[in-house]
C-alpha cells in the first residue's frame, strides 16, 4: 500500500504544491495507486508492480497522450519536473495523472449502458492510426481455446465424475470452431483493444461515462471481444431461478441494455457482418471459458461443485444460441 511518505516523495519530483491529504484508491489489484490532494488540486498517484518493465509503461503513457488528443475521456499522465512522465525510486517507478471525477457504474441506469457503448465504439476509432504496438498475444476468446482446455480436463478427470458435462463441451467447442475457424477470427477487424472493460475501469457522471480506466492490457485482438466484455458486465440481467452462485457469471444479458449499448457502439463506428455473426459465437466463447477455467483453478472442489460450474456455462450458451442480440 502507498503511505504518506511514498506520496510526499515521489510529488517532491513534481511542481504540483504542497501535500494536503493521501488517501488509498479503492481499486486497482495490480497496481498500488492512491489519491492525493495538493494545493493545486487532485492527482492520481501510482506505483508499478516490478514485473511492468519501461516497454510496457512506455507504451501505455503514449497511448493516454493519444486518447486525450482524440477527446476519449481518459486521465493524462503528468509529467515531472524533469520532463518525463515517471519518475523512480528505490527501484520502482511512480506516475501522476490527472484525477477524473465520477461514480461506479448504476444498473438501474439503463443509459448508462448506451453510454458504454459510445465510449468503446470513440476509443476503438481513436487508436486507429496509433503507432505503439504491443507484444504480439494470442487471441482472448476463440473456439480453439475452449478445445484446449476442455482436453486438458478430460484427462484429469479420471474417475469420469464430469464426463457427461466435458463431453458436450468438447462437441460444442468442436461446433464452434467450425463456425468460427481461425481463419475467419483472423478476418475479423482488429484494433488495439482496451482489454479489460468492466465496471472498475469506467465512471460515470449522471448517465455519461466520464472516465475510461486502466490500460494495462492493451492489445492487438479483435474489437469485438471489448465488446463482449462490455456485454457481460454492463447488460447483465437478472439470473433465472434456482441459479447457482458457484459459477463464474452473475445471470445471462439483459437484451435492451445490451441492444442500447450495440446500437449506441454501431451508430459511431458500425461492426461488419462478420462481427455481427461472430459476436454471439463469442459471447459464448467467453462464458464457456470462464467457467472452465474456474474448474482447472479448483482442482481440490468436490465433483458436484465442478459440475454446478460447467453446467452454468452450458445453460448460459444455450441461452446465446436461442437470444437475438
């Protein structure tokens, strides 16, 4: 955690006056960040885990320069009294951004979805033309994935308590792959994608979005998987009866908050027919995945727990696969 004296120090390299107060940010799993006020105003401070070398902070730090000249509502990173946009100490490395005022995400506000999707669909045109380019990643969610790991778990399961579940999984992914070959994936539009797009990482002023948070995990992938994360944190609707709270997702979308925030992306930047074909294939995808990965991560659960999980992916496909978005 960041205390007074990190804060005190790392500001003394910045022309920002005089501490007032330090308090910790309530997010950020990653990173330690914390809110500091000065005479003249409010700053996010910021110190960068070891394992994020100067490439990556680099990099990051150009693309806020990019999105705040392209008007995406983002924090700029402020530069130190030296110049540059970090500054180190004791071996790590501290930034200071702007502080960006707004509340957590309301689902009781259903433009605030739209909104969302305005957002995404504004940042997805601004990085066109960005000219960082992160390390190459394999793509996020794709049918060839859920193959791999649904193999992975058949042959852990030896004494066959999941055989009935990972069976139709293996002949969904295999129908999925199908569908949507790598090739196809490869066809679809791919940008920088913001790669983390959930509640934590957006603020809102009434029913606006008034900060897009965190580029950590940028990357080169299809758009459309921001989307999908977009979909499944920001349309989320209420779960079905008897639904378990063992697996990984709180209930299945909300099909008008998750048309708000399609029309509202598709009026600024319109996805193509691939994507519209694609996208319910990856919203499945992304549930199967989730839950199985929740099941190799609890390898020590008891059977009926793992088949409660995988259960909730098949009950949330099926439901993908009878849903016009």
């Amino acid at each position: 955690m960041l205390t007074h004296y990190d804060v005190k120090r790392a500001l003394s390299l910045y022309n920002l006056g005089e501490l007032r107060s330090v308090c910790a940010a309530a997010h950020g799993l990653v990173n330690e960040t914390a809110f500091a006020e000065t005479s003249t105003g409010r700053y996010v401070i910021r110190r960068n885990q070891r394992r994020l070398g100067r490439a990556s902070l680099t990099l990051r730090h150009q693309l806020h320069a990019w999105l705040s000249s392209h008007e995406i509502p983002c924090p700029r990173i402020i530069p130190a009294i030296n110049g540059e946009t970090s500054v180190e100490i004791d071996g790590r490395i501290f930034e200071v951004a702007t502080f960006l005022s707004g509340e957590d995400y309301c689902p009781t506000r259903p433009a605030q979805s739209a909104s969302v999707g305005a957002v995404l669909a504004d940042y997805h045109e601004a990085v066109q033309g960005f000219p960082g380019q992160p390390s190459p990643q394999p793509p996020r969610y794709n049918p060839s994935i859920l193959l791999g790991l649904t193999e992975r778990l058949l042959q852990r399961d030896v004494l066959g308590d999941l055989t009935l579940q990972l069976s139709w999984y293996d002949r969904r992914a295999a129908e999925l792959h199908a569908r949507l070959t790598d090739a196809d994936y490869a066809k679809l539009p791919h940008v920088l994608i913001h790669g983390d797009v959930h509640r934590d990482n957006m603020l809102f002023l009434g029913d606006d979005v008034s900060a897009l948070l965190d580029f950590d995990q940028v990357v080169i992938d299809a758009r459309i998987v921001d989307v999908a994360d977009a979909l499944v944190d920001f349309a989320q609707g209420k779960p079905p009866q008897n639904w378990s709270p063992w697996g990984v997702y709180a209930g299945p979308l909300d099909t008008e908050r998750a048309r708000m925030l399609l029309d509202s992306y598709d009026t600024i930047s319109p996805l193509t027919k691939g994507e519209c074909s694609a996208l319910p294939m990856l919203m499945e995808v992304l549930w199967l995945q989730g839950n199985l990965r929740r099941v190799l991560t609890t390898a020590e659960a008891e059977p009926d727990y793992h088949i409660e999980v995988l259960e909730q992916g098949r009950w949330l496909a099926e439901w993908m696969q009878q849903t016009r978005l």
